[in-house]
C-alpha cells in the first residue's frame, strides 16, 4: 500500500489514493496529472474513502526535487518538508 512520511516527524497517510496535483498561477487546483512524485506538484496519499475518524488523505506542498529515486522508494523536498514515498 502507498505511504507518505514526512522525514524527521513521521507525519503523513497511506493508502490507496495517490495524485500528483499540478496547480493553477492563482493557486487553485489545475488537475491531477500522475501518481508519483513530479517537481512543481503536490502529492496528496490517502484513503480512497471517507474514513470515520481522523484525516482522510495527506497533501504536501509543491515539490521542489527529487532527491533519490529507485524501484518503489522515492524521497524528494518540498518548499517546506522532506518526504519519503513507498509504493
């Protein structure tokens, strides 16, 4: 299953949605455009349901770098956090 971990806290989701969201100059959502990490979009990890108790999905801010990428592992920086994807 998808997970997104926020190095150095923990902080973050998993599941079965995973979207890289591309955003609009005026910082409305443009569209989802993958389900990978992708420089200059945000990924958003979670359930694909609405879960009864808690968050339902985690979305970073836009990605700035991959940092390191192999066969279901990538870690990459946003404008304010390092992440760490496995899928």
């Amino acid at each position: 299953m998808p997970q997104l971990r926020r190095v150095g806290d923990g902080a973050g989701d998993s599941g079965g949605r995973v979207e890289a969201i591309r955003w609009k100059e005026d910082g409305t959502m443009d569209k989802v455009v993958g389900d990978m990490p992708i420089v200059g979009c945000s990924l958003l990890v979670g359930s694909i349901h609405t879960r009864m108790f808690g968050q339902d999905y985690w979305l970073t801010t836009p990605i700035t770098k991959i940092l390191e990428e192999k066969p279901g592992y990538v870690r990459f920086k946003t404008w304010n956090s390092e992440y760490e994807f496995t899928h």
